[in-house]
C-alpha cells in the first residue's frame, strides 16, 4: 500500500474501493483544491471526483501506486 493520501497528485493510481466498481482502477491527471479529474484504466472514461473520497473508506479510494 502507498501512503501519502494527503495530497493527490497528477499521475497517481486510485483503486476504488465501493463494492459496486469492483476492479475500477482510476488515474488522476488534474487536480483541483475540491476535486479531481481522473480517468478509468479499464474503460478510459473521465470523471470527476470529489477529493474528500480519497481515503480508505467502505465508499473511497485507496492509493494503489504511480503512472
């Protein structure tokens, strides 16, 4: 597990950890002070998310590594 989870930075790889994207592995490329503009390294699809959902939580994201 990568730590750092403070600070989200372009080129980080998020796993998400809601039971219903099970496998769904993100990408951010911009960072906003509210939110995040990631992409899927499944589908390629972008999204939007908001930063306080960068935690270890049952409905967050876990940091998984870097581009």
């Amino acid at each position: 597990m990568v730590t750092n989870t403070d600070r989200p930075e372009v080129g980080q790889i998020w796993a998400d950890l809601d039971k219903r994207m099970v496998g769904r592995k993100v990408v951010i490329d911009y960072v906003d002070p509210h939110y995040v503009r990631v992409h899927s390294l499944i589908s390629g699809r972008h999204a939007t998310i908001s930063r306080r959902r960068l935690r270890p939580t049952h409905n967050g994201f876990e940091l998984v590594g870097k581009v």
